[in-house]
C-alpha cells in the first residue's frame, strides 16, 4: 500500500518557499500572452532546426550534449543561488502552509493539554478494564502458535492469526504486505564429547550454518578466548574444531564470535566451530541466532554451546587434556520463502497521509515460544491502537501498527517494506520499535534532532504518574534503523535489560519470562507518546540542514550538492531547513 506520491517538484518547491519567506511573488505562467499555434515537429528535425538557428546567431551549432551540458551548469548556478539565499531567513524555519512553526514555550503548553489523556490512557492500561490485557493476547498467542522462525508453517500461522485478531479488534486497513524471507531449519543436531570423557554437550545450531557429512565430524578441540588468539594459534587449529570461550562483555562487543566465529575458523583450517553462547548467565542453556559466512571463505558447521560446557573445555585445555569431540548436524538452507508484513492503522483525522509508526517483530528463534523476543514488543504495539480506539480517541495522524517478519535474519521484512514506501518518507513523522523486552521500563531511546529530543522530553513528563520519564541517547531497533539512518526520528522502549540475555534466543524464552504488571506499564508508555506524537498540530523537526549535511557527508557515506538538495527538501515535511539550531548534529 503506498502512502501518497511524494513531492514530484522538489527545487520549484523550494524556490517557491524563498520567494514566499522574501515577500516576492512567485511567477506566473497565467500573465505571460499565450503563444501563437506552432505545429509539433518530429525531435530530430527541432534538433536541426536550433543547430540552425544558433549558427545564424554565432556561427556555432550546439548539439545535444552540448545542451545537457548546458542545463547542467544552469542547475548549479540554481543551486548556488539557493544555498546563498539560506543565510537570509537562518532561524527562520516555513512551513509548506505558509507560517511559522510554534515556539517552543507555545509546544510545551500544548503537550501540556494532554495531561489528561494522558492519565486516562494510563489508567485504563495499568488499572482500568484493559489491564492485563496485552499479556494475556500474548499468552494465547504463544502458547497456541509456539516459536516463529521465517520459513516455518508456524510463521504462517502467526500471521494468519494476528490478521484475523487486528480485524476482530476493529482496526482500520489491516493487509498483510509480501515478502520474502530466508528459510533455513536446523534439522537433527548433536555432539558428543568422546576424550577425555564422554559427555552429551548441548547444542543449538546457528542460523545459516551447513550441515556436516551424514556420518557427522569427530575431531580434537583447541579452545581460545579470541581471535587474536585463534590467529596467534592459527597452525595448532587446522583439521580440529574451534571452540570459542570469550567472556561476556556487552551483547554488541560479543556477539561478533557468534556472526563470525565460524568464518574466522574456517580461515585457519579449522572443521567446524563451537561458540560459547552470548548470554550474561546460564543454566546449561544454549543460546542460537544468526551467523554469516564469507564469500572466498570455505563454509563451516557451527552451533553455540553452553556457557559451562565453554568454560569446562577451557579448563580442560588450560591442564594439557586433550579434548575429542563429535559433532553432527542437519541443517539445511533452501529458497527463500514467502512472507508477510502485517499491517493495521487508525486512519488519522486531520492529516491522513503523515504516519507514526509503532511496531515489534512477529517471528522468532525456533526454540522457546519467542514470548520475550519479540511477542511481547509486537503486542504492546497492538495494545497501544487498542487503547487509543476503546477511548475514542482520534489522533490527526495515522498511527500505523507494523508487525515485522524475517527480523532475526537481520529485518529482512523490514527492508523491504522501506523499499516500498520510501518515496514518502517525508510522511513519516516518527518510527517507534519494541525489540528488547518488555521489563519494567525506565523511559525512551530517541534518534533524531535536537529540537524534537526536546519535544520527546516534554511529552515524556506526561508519564510522571507512573514515574517513566527518561530520554535516552540513540534508538534500538534492526526495523526501525533503516529510517533512522534516512532521517526520521525514532524511539525505541527502554526497560530493565538485567535479564534479558538469560533468555535471550534459548528454550528460556516464554510466557513464564513476561510479567503482566510490566507490560501493562510498558503497553501505556507506547501509546502515550505514540498517540500524543500522532495529535500534536506540527510534525517533529528534523536535522537542520547544516547538521544534516555533517551527519551525511562523512566518509561513510559521501553526498553530492543535488542529492543534499533532494534530501533536504524531499525530507522535511513542514518547514524549509533552518540554517540555525541543531549545531549538535546527530544524538
């Protein structure tokens, strides 16, 4: 479904909002005298016919690269005198209506008058009939449908089930929107310590990962902390198996050995690896998730083991024992499959076509009942739009629920759906993810200006009565980033994460994880700002163009003036960028 076509005429547009902040009017085709009736020619006799004339003038015919090159200089001349007018109206940001955005003293006392909305959002969510009821959707919904890996029938189940259940609640325009998606199963899986013991090891393979030989692989272990060391042992590790025993950092520093321990071995010789899972505690638990192999680079079998099977060989090791292992697996990777993003709004009263959009990712790993990870973001996201339609509320914006699939093979379904609705990019006022559970929250991550962190803070005093009212640096969310990165502001649910990565992608994920209370606080922190968001007269302001310029034209990422130009009007839905404020760049 495609939002609304995007500004078709970005630099008239913008040359017509200087003329409007200047007082001087824009021309007028109607005043000029309608010309005289000339026939139509075929191109190429209109081609000869100016060489002509401009020999008559010059004595010098101009071709059609000659033109090009024309027009292209007189669209630089434009654009020098476009960024030279900037400095004429700095601070002075125009919206497409002609006036003037709020002060921010007057967006205060707006979102001031939400107070009690507010209130009665979060009475109805934590206290009221509506209590408990995200949970117990969730519980249902889990324990009826079980783990969602893309490409499994239970996915399609998922999504057939929160079809019918949006529907059943009463939203508005609830689709389901194609995609396609990895399909790789794990098959039958085992390993077996053979030297200097034996020992059942637990294992879950990793997403992507071969299979090994049908009769398996049995080989001797070197077990390392890094890959420094891997690559300082690097002779000592062909033929065998790596086992990995990095400690637990941070889930981003450590998860590299699970997305690349497997190619790191596999360029040292090694048969197959074995990845210590990323988890900040353990009982016996293995944790899985996706790994990427390496083109050039032979492919190898890899699984994560439990921390104290990790922690065991490693000492072991550490005394000189030598350590034998079998190791077979099925896995297995086959075409992509056909999936869905699942869709539901409520159509916005005064502005229809700007969309705040709240979302969570509806498959999962193939183990547990992926209640946490991510059935609890998924349903809080649901519950906000329920909240806001059981109250009557009518926001001026469309709030758009997105349910995600393919989100664990790194947002697959989320791409695509940026692929197909970019062209409106400048429609979207907010992108909000639900990704890292559903604890007991503490506040908001933001992405985006100064000016609309501002605003994120403001609204966020709303939620005093319930004590969650922190901003904090950098939005989270594998969904949500390819928008962020494009400009548009984004928020993200932050909660207590002290033990999250328990349960985090193990058999340990389920019902028993969520907590009711929790996702009744956390369901009314959603749908405050996101309906608040939704209603407020004026979009949230984005990068001013200065900081925008930093935040794209940097190594990573180079940008000529034309593509600063497009970006600058194509993404800034009510204003014409400011050339003041926002000096802090990118949060």
């Amino acid at each position: 479904m495609q939002d609304r076509p995007g500004p078709a005429t970005g630099l008239q547009t913008g040359a017509t909002r200087l003329q409007a902040a200047s007082g001087r009017p824009a021309p007028s085709s109607s005043s000029a005298p309608p010309p005289s009736f000339v026939p139509r020619q075929p191109a190429r006799l209109r081609r000869g016919l100016c060489c002509r004339r401009r020999r008559a003038r010059t004595g010098k015919a101009i071709c059609g690269k000659e033109q090009k090159k024309k027009r292209e200089k007189m669209k630089c001349v434009f654009l020098i005198f476009f960024m030279n007018l900037l400095p004429l109206y700095a601070g002075k940001s125009l919206r497409r209506d002609g006036t003037y955005p709020k002060k921010f003293e007057d967006i205060k006392n707006e979102i001031a008058g939400y107070t009690d909305i507010a209130k009665a959002i979060i009475d109805l969510a934590v206290h009221g009939k509506a209590q408990n009821r995200s949970y117990e959707r969730l519980a249902v919904f889990a324990d009826t449908i079980g783990p969602r890996l893309s490409g499994m029938k239970n996915l399609d189940a998922a999504i057939k089930y929160m079809f019918s259940a949006l529907r059943e609640d009463g939203l508005e325009n609830v689709h389901l929107e194609p995609v396609k998606v990895p399909h790789w199963e794990r098959g039958e899986e085992f390993a077996m310590m053979l030297e200097p013991r034996n020992h059942s090891i637990a294992i879950l393979g990793l997403g992507s990962s071969v299979g090994t030989p049908p009769e398996g692989i049995t080989a001797e272990v070197i077990v390392v902390a890094s890959f420094d060391e891997l690559h300082k042992r690097a002779q000592e590790a062909k033929g065998k198996i790596v086992v990995y025993n990095e400690p637990f950092i941070s889930y981003g520093e450590t998860v590299r050995y699970r997305s690349q321990g497997a190619v790191e071995a596999a360029k040292v010789g090694a048969v197959a690896s074995l990845i210590r899972s990323i988890a900040s505690f353990s009982i016996h638990s293995p944790h899985t998730g996706w790994q990427n192999y390496q083109p050039g680079v032979p492919q190898i079998p890899t699984a994560c083991i439990t921390v104290e099977d990790a922690e065991m060989m490693s000492r072991m090791s550490l005394r000189g024992i030598k350590i034998i292992v079998h190791l077979k697996m099925g896995a297995k990777t086959y075409p992509d499959a056909p999936s869905f993003n699942t869709v539901a709004e409520i159509v916005g009263s005064k502005y229809p076509e700007q969309i705040v959009l709240v979302s969570g990712h509806l498959d999962s790993w193939d183990v547990g009942q992926g209640a946490m990870d991510d059935g609890g973001g998924a349903f809080i996201s649901w519950e906000a739009l329920s909240l806001i339609k059981d109250l009557g509320l009518h926001p001026k914006r469309t709030l758009r629920l997105v349910l995600w699939t393919g989100e664990e093979q790194g947002g697959i379904g989320a791409e695509q759906y940026y692929q197909l609705h970019k062209e409106n990019i400048s429609n979207f006022d907010i992108v909000m993810e639900s990704d890292e559970g559903t604890f007991q929250p503490s506040g908001l991550g933001f992405t985006g200006s100064a000016k609309a962190r501002e605003i994120v803070k403001e609204i966020m005093t709303l939620l005093q009565p319930i004590n969650v009212t922190d901003v904090y640096d950098n939005a989270d969310g594998t969904d949500i980033d390819y928008w962020m990165r494009d400009g548009v502001p984004g928020a993200s649910l932050r909660d207590d994460l002290s033990k999250y990565f328990w349960f985090h992608h193990s058999q340990g994920d389920t019902m028993t994880v969520q907590d009711p209370n929790q996702m009744n606080l956390c369901a009314a922190v959603w749908t405050v700002v996101s309906y608040v968001i939704a209603d407020m007269e004026e979009m949230l302001p984005r990068y001013s163009l200065w900081s925008l310029t930093a935040k794209l034209n940097s190594p990573m990422r180079p940008i000529s003036s034309f593509q600063l130009l497009s970006v600058m009007v194509d993404t800034y839905p009510q204003q014409v960028v400011s050339t003041q404020g926002d000096s802090t760049g990118p949060q």
